[in-house]
C-alpha cells in the first residue's frame, strides 16, 4: 500500500479577504490554526473551496507559503495545482512544492476536457515533474469530466499519483477503484454526505467543506468511522446533515463562506463572479446554524 498523505478530516479551506478582495491574511491564520487546534487532520489549500480559481500566480504561490508556514509541519499541507492547461498545471506543482507543499491536489481538466487517454498523460506529465505525492480529483459535477475505471489503473500505477479525492458521487466507479487499484491508489471522499459509507468500503477519510466551521464534529466522524464504530459516526453525521447539505444550497464556497461569517470566524468576502446567497437561502443557512448551537 502506498503510504497515506492523511488519514481521517483534511479540510478544504476558505481563503478569508479583506472587503476590497485582497487575502486577508491575519484572519486566514486564525483559521489554520483553529483548524489544528480543533483537530483537523490535514488542510487543503487553494481547492474549489478556497477560490483558486480566482487568484493571481503571485497569490495562488503565496497563499500556498504563507499556509505551509502557518501550519508549520503540525499536520500535512495539500496544495490545489490543477488546471486544464497541463503545463500551467505542471509548472504550478512544482512551485507549490518549492514552497513546501507535503502534497498536491489535481482536479481533471475543465472546459477543454480530454479523453481517458489524454487524462493519463495529463496526470502523468505532472506527477513526472515532481517529487510529491499527487492526489487526483475528480469531480464531473464541476469539470464535465470524470475519470474511468481504466484510466485509474493506470494512473494508480505512477509511484507519485498516491490518491484520489473523489466528488463523483457514482459508488458503482468508486468500488471498482477499491477492487482493481487495490493497495496502488488511496481513496478519499470529496463529498461531506458520503464519506462515512467510502470509509466503510475502504477509504482513507474526507477532504471536507463541513470541517471549516465543525471542524471537530468532522474529525470525530472521520475517526470513529475509520476504528469501525459506524453506528456513533452515523448517529453523529445525521445530527449534522443538514449542516451539510445547506453548505451546499448555492455554489461552493458561497454558504460556508457565509455560515463562516455568521459564527464570526471571517468576513463573508468573495470574488466574483461569486456573490452572496439571496435572502432565503441565507436565512436557511442561519436557522440551521441557530439550531446546533454554533451562532
């Protein structure tokens, strides 16, 4: 078995700004460290999640630095480098291990898509450049692309392509992963309402969007599921599924960037072309806060 970038709750972290979308940095180091300190696992950094898609190159590197430096080796730190242009991908993976990234997250390619094989060689021509474990990511919801059984066996066979995060959603795909890439390839869930079940079948953890604000529920969850105690984690993640479902009744990272500013932890700052949640769905969000006791 390759060994495990993480094994339980890494968070995918906010990027906290400042209300003239700059990176609000003090703020962004409280979060890292409440993450710690509640007992998160690893943190995920410039994913969907934090808004990488909306940075600079100068800010996607220094957000990563800052990150790794923050978290000062108390948990690992998995940078988000993937893009659709396998260069740019490539070039950003070896900046971001530069600058002391324990891992990499890559998504598959969006918007000019490719084929399975084009997926291998994607993937491939990046985990050659480097010297740190590579994490997949898929997620057809938000790439109009999902990798395939055989291109997984492939790809699992990379001594650097360690794991996948996967936000599918499609079980039948994710039991073939564990029956055919065997001990090659570590799962983790992408998806908050489904990593309970993936850890039953022989997943590693999650890589949540919960865990910014419940972030030692998530960590509770993930590791009486991963000791086999399934009916606690369970009672435990029915507790706080609607928590999870309503951060995601708009497009992430809108609610819990939102759900984050309610309780206080940072201000509600995004980049467009991402805004606030329209009245409803924002009291939805805040009555559902109200009633766990987080406001």
């Amino acid at each position: 078995m390759k060994k495990t970038i993480f094994t339980g709750a890494a968070t995918a972290i906010i990027t906290p700004m400042n209300p003239d979308f700059s990176i609000n940095y003090e703020t962004f180091g409280k979060l890292i460290d409440f993450q710690i300190d509640e007992g998160i696992d690893a943190i995920v950094v410039c994913g969907t999640t934090g808004e990488a898609s909306t940075m600079t190159d100068e800010e996607h590197i220094e957000v990563i630095k800052y990150c790794v430096n923050r978290v000062a080796k108390r948990v690992p730190v998995i940078a988000g480098t993937g893009s659709n242009d396998t260069l740019y991908a490539t070039e950003l993976s070896k900046a971001a291990e530069a600058a002391g990234a324990d891992a990499l997250l890559l998504v598959t390619p969006y918007y000019n898509k490719t084929s399975q094989r084009g997926l291998v060689k994607h993937f491939s021509h990046t985990a050659d450049a480097v010297n740190i474990p590579i994490m997949l990511y898929n997620v057809p919801s938000r790439t109009g692309i999902s990798i395939g059984i055989e291109a997984y066996k492939e790809l699992s066979k990379h001594p650097m392509i360690n794991a996948t995060k996967e936000a599918s959603g499609d079980f039948s795909l994710i039991a073939k992963i564990f029956a055919e890439c065997g001990e090659d390839l570590n799962v983790y869930s992408g998806n908050d309402d489904q990593f309970l079940p993936m850890i039953a079948m022989g997943g590693k953890g999650v890589i949540s969007v919960l865990s910014n604000v419940i972030p030692k529920v998530t960590a509770k969850i993930a590791k009486l599921s991963l000791d086999g105690n399934y009916p606690e984690a369970a009672a435990l993640m029915n507790k706080y599924l609607e928590l999870a479902n309503n951060l995601f009744i708009d497009t992430n990272p809108i609610p819990v960037k939102q759900a984050a500013a309610m309780m206080k932890l940072c201000d509600e700052t995004m980049r467009l072309p991402l805004i606030p949640m329209e009245e409803a769905k924002t009291a939805k969000l805040k009555a559902t806060l109200d009633k766990l006791g987080l406001l």
